[in-house]
C-alpha cells in the first residue's frame, strides 16, 4: 500500500479516501488467499467445501478485524491534531529504523517519553502515525492526552474549584498566607492566579483549599 500523508488541511474527506482505499486492498488481499487455498490444495485429496467455507470466514473475520482497528486508530489520529500529547519512543535496532526512513517516517528511537504537540498524521503501511515535534510515532504509542492549561475550560474548571474557598499559599518571602478566593483570572504570562483581597495568587504556589468558615 502506498504511502498517504494526511495534515490538518487535509480533513475527514481525505481520511475517508484513505479507508476506502484500504478496504479495497484488504478485499483483493483476501481474494488472493482465497484463489491460493484453492489453488495449492491437492487434487486428490481435497478439502471439504465445509472446511475450506470456515477457513474462508475465519480469515474474514481476522481481516474485519483489523480493518476496525485501522479505522478506529485514523479515527484517533484525526482527534488528536493540534492536541499536547506524551508519546512513547520506539525500540528500535538500526536495520528497523533505516527500513522506516526509507519509507519516509523519521522514528524515534529509545526507550523514554516524549511530550509534544501533534502536527499531522500520516498511514504508512496500513499503521497510522502520529508526527509530534518533527518524529513520527505509532498512534498506539500516544500514552496521554495532556489537558490545554492555558484553555478557557481550564480556567473555568479552576474558577469552580477555588471560587469561594479558603486557600493557603506562601508568598515571595515565604510567609504562609490564608484567605477566601473572590476571583479566578489568567495572568499576563499566562498562569492561572487566584485573588484574595488584595493579593494575586499564582495557582501552583497554593499549598491547600478549604470550605470557607
């Protein structure tokens, strides 16, 4: 199968010419071992159509299968574009990363983590990759979706969190501080704060969050 690049300017129409694509090489794939169990069985000692027609199902059933999965992993490849993700590297030994460079992928070779943003995707033999900071990943190998912190979601999560709470924090000389949250906003650098009375509290410095008494 040939390889298809699909970016974010490319959409679901794309991403269906694909599967359909796919499913087409699958069909003619199962029509070529269908033709061969034929074929190569001995003629004088052949198999019982009843036999050959479950050896025929179940093939269809692996080759269904698979084609869920295909379709379900290009289905999460699209939901995952411009989101921050943790993606694990590949083990790969240098025959195996050489045989994807040739193919066009740029892997990643080790064994840690990585954190990133995805950029495009990509099927390349019938496996869906994933690009995150210019390497290409298996979409299987995505481990998390990192929530957008910076996202109006989160600062109305936060805004229900501390809005009307009594939070402790240490300020800049370290002294321990407590009072009641009347305001949820974002800071110029992008940090959530929490304000309590005249006090502006950056979010990772609260240290608790209480009922207000």
């Amino acid at each position: 199968m040939s390889t298809s690049a699909l970016t974010a300017a490319s959409g679901p129409s794309t991403a269906s010419t694909a599967s359909d694509s796919t499913k087409s090489f699958r069909n003619a794939d199962f029509l070529k071992i269908m033709l061969a169990e034929v074929t190569n069985q001995s003629p004088f000692d052949p198999q019982e159509t009843s036999k050959l027609v479950e050896n025929m199902q179940k093939l269809q059933e692996l080759a269904n299968s698979t084609y869920d999965k295909y379709r379900a992993d290009l289905k999460w490849a699209q939901d995952l574009m411009g989101k921050t993700v943790n993606v694990q590297q590949q083990a790969l030994d240098a025959k195996q990363t050489e045989a994807l460079s040739n193919k066009g992928l740029k892997p990643d070779v080790g064994y840690g983590n990585k954190n990133g943003t995805v950029t495009s995707f990509r099927v390349v033999d019938e496996t869906v990759y994933v690009t995150v900071n210019d390497k290409d990943y298996p979409v299987d190998n995505v481990k998390q979706v990192i929530p957008d912190t910076n996202g109006a979601d989160a600062l109305a999560a936060a805004a229900n969190q501390l809005l009307g709470r009594k939070i402790g924090w240490f300020d800049d000389k370290g002294v321990q501080k407590a009072g009641v949250v009347n305001e949820v906003l974002r800071g110029a650098d992008g940090d959530l704060r929490a304000r309590v009375g005249n006090d502006l509290v950056v979010y990772d410095r609260i240290t608790s969050i209480g009922t207000a008494t």
